[in-house]
C-alpha cells in the first residue's frame, strides 16, 4: 500500500513510516473507580475524568467530579497529564478522543477513558486528529472485543498500526486541522450567541417591554389580549389513519415537523389520491399557512413554502385580516405560549392538545403595522441564524474532508 497521503503540504514527500501504537507510546492504560462509592467526589479538589468529560474532540470540565489529594495520590498510576490524548473505551461514547490542553495542571480518569501518553517524537493532536478520522475509528471499532456491552482493551489499542510523518509535518497537519476547529468553536458559540439573542429579544418584544415606533416616530396602539380563535382560522387534518402505499401524496404528521422550522419530507407516508382529496376537503394546505403538532411532538410551528401534501393530526392555522402569520410564528414560538401549554398541562408530559386549547391561547395583538416590524425584525435574525449555521455545517464538512485525505 503507498503510504502517502493524498493531501499533503507541498514542502513535504516521501512515505509515511508504518508502525504499532505501543511502540510510539510511553503509556496507555485507564483508571478505576475510587473506593467509597459516590461519597467519594468532592465539589473541589483534582479533576476526575470520566467518558462524559470527553466529547466534541475536546475535554469539557463543565459538569466534572473532583476528589481529594489523598485520592489522588492513592490512584496515582492513573494520573492525566498535559497533552496526554484521551480515548473512551466503552459504552455508547467508544472512540470518542480529545488531548489534555496544555493549560491543565493534574487529574484522574476512570476505567472507562484510555490515556495515551507518547513519545517526545509524536505530536498528540496529530494522533488525535487521525483517530477521529474515519481510519482511526474504523481501527477502533474493530478492535472491540465481547458480545455484551462494546469495549476495546489495551491490547488492541496497542496493536493499532499507525502512519505517521516527520515530526514537522505532523506539527503542520496539526496545526492546521487545530485552526479548522477554532473555526468550528467559534461558528457553535456564535450559533449559541444568536438563538440566546433572539429568545431574550422575543421575550422583551412580546412582553412589551421593547417597542416600535411609526414612521412618524410616535407609538402604535395598544396591544389587545385576543384568543387565537378569533382573530385566525385555526382547523386541524385528519384523525383517520389511511392506508399508505409506496407511490402517492405526501401526508404530513406531527413527527414531520422540525424545531428548525422545516417540514421533514424524507421520512413521510403516502397516501391515494382518493384520500388526499378528502383530507383536504376539511384542511387543504397552503403556502404561507402555520402548521402547529398536536399529538406525539407538540407544537413545532412550521409556516409552509411548498403545498401539495395532506396533514394528520396537525393544527392547521389560516391567516385572516386582524393577524399575520408572519408575526404569529414568532409568537407561538415564544414563552408566552409555552406558558399556556404548561398551565393546561399542569406541568405533566404532554402527549396531545387538543384543537380547542389552540383555538384558546391568549394572544396579545399588535397593529398590523408593528406586526409587520416586529416580523420583519425576528426574521431578519432567523436568517443570520441560518446563515451561520449553515457556515458551521460546511466547515464540519470540511474537516471531515481533510481528515479523510491527509491521513493514510
């Protein structure tokens, strides 16, 4: 097999030395859990580090244990250091891998995280990087070993056959996938930024706290407290359940309606012609529509851009004269109505909702003007936020590229 990458850095040639990871380690091998039990954590002291603690290629230290020194010092041969790589050996979150920041001062692990310490002449997250890779975690996935719960022993680890380049062309890989993930960092937190923004901005909107102004720069009217039934058409699909075939129209569900704003297409049934036109007898769909989930996924509200498709177990919202559905969408999204929902539901699971507690929710109803530029200035958010995750997903996509091509 050509040991060669097929994207490389012009600078470097020749081919990758092959070798087995024992041989390039200094150490791999996990922790235990200490004796006592949970009494044994502490809310301070030296990080204990279990599976959950290693996710996203990174060590997140948000919701971790600590235990004592005397512990500490007792599980000593399990210690983590600075740069160490961290690799999850078990469970349902095998393979995932992060290396121990620089910044980190001492702490454990368990016997669910596997430390790989290397030798002077390997760059962690150069080794790292390949074993997110698609090669990495087909190597550590077929290194399990049992039929009960998934594992992967020290054994197998060791016997890994890694590829590996100059210690300069592993610091410049590194590197670079190192500024591909700041990218992706960067792009999550603004992602996080964005929707926090805009729930605190609804809340201060709907509750009237933030207002607009008219173009001559005097306040609009007074809000009215209005039920949903009074001011739009709400109706709802079908309760019946349909025979569905392999070929026919689209009939939307409650489990079709995505927290993105989208309607799921993908995993849909069909129905007859037949049933499609009685369907939409009672609840024909159309563009500019609101979709609300009424039973199994509540809410989700959805405003339509593409018609030609029935809809069961749906609230179907039409829009009338006194309120646009542009605004309404915002507002069924805000906690006003999740309010309503959990004082209907005193607080238990919710499983269906009913037409008629739609048909009730108390809206607070703005002139059509300010409705306008209350939606035109939510909307303009939604699409930064699109916007940006859209960016995060081609760089996620990137990354997976590169991990693919410049390792061997």
């Amino acid at each position: 097999m050509n040991k060669i990458p097929q994207l490389r850095f012009k600078e470097f040639s020749g081919e990758w030395e092959e070798t087995k990871l024992k041989i390039i380690s200094k150490k791999i091998g996990s922790g235990s859990t200490p004796r006592g039990g949970e009494k044994v954590y502490k809310t301070s002291g030296i990080p204990f580090i279990r599976s959950q603690n290693v996710n996203y290629n990174k060590l997140i230290l948000d919701d971790v244990s600590y235990i004592d020194e005397e512990t500490h010092s007792i599980m000593k041969n399990s210690s983590v250091r600075a740069n160490d790589i961290l690799l999850n050996i078990t469970g349902a979150s095998i393979g995932r891998s992060c290396v121990v920041p620089s910044s980190f001062n001492e702490g454990n692990v368990n016997q669910h995280v596997c430390i790989i310490r290397l030798k002077d002449k390997y760059i962690s997250s150069f080794l790292q990087s390949f074993l997110s890779s698609y090669n990495g975690q087909k190597l550590i996935f077929q290194g399990q070993t049992g039929s009960g719960r998934e594992g992967i022993n020290f054994q197998s680890i060791g016997a890994f056959k890694i590829n590996s380049p100059s210690k300069q062309e592993q610091e410049k890989i590194a590197s670079f996938l190192t500024q591909v993930d700041r990218r992706i960092e960067q792009l999550t937190k603004k992602a996080k930024l964005l929707r926090d923004y805009k729930k605190g901005t609804m809340q201060k909107i709907f509750s009237q706290e933030i207002r607009f102004k008219d173009e001559n720069g005097k306040d609009y009217p007074n809000w009215e407290e209005k039920l949903l039934g009074q001011i739009a058409d709400v109706r709802d699909g079908t309760h019946d359940s349909p025979k569905y075939y392999e070929e026919g129209y689209p009939l939307i569900t409650s489990k079709n309606l995505l927290q993105n704003g989208s309607i799921d297409f993908e995993n849909i049934n069909l129905i007859l012609e037949e049933d499609f036109n009685n369907i939409n007898k009672r609840s024909k769909v159309d563009i500019g529509d609101i979709l609300f989930g009424m039973i199994g996924t509540i809410g989700n509200p959805v405003i339509v851009n593409q018609d030609g498709f029935a809809i069961k177990n749906v609230a179907l919202i039409k829009e009338v004269e006194q309120l646009l559905n542009k605004f309404l969408i915002h507002y069924l999204k805000s906690t006003l109505i999740e309010k309503q929902f959990y004082e209907q539901n005193t607080g238990g699971t919710q499983k269906f909702i009913a037409l008629g507690v739609i048909r009730s929710l108390k809206i607070k109803l703005p002139f059509l003007e300010e409705q306008t530029k209350i939606a035109n200035f939510l909307s303009s958010i939604d699409t930064k936020i699109e916007q940006n995750q859209k960016a995060l997903e081609k760089t996620k996509e990137f990354k997976k590229a590169l991990l693919q091509q410049m390792f061997v």
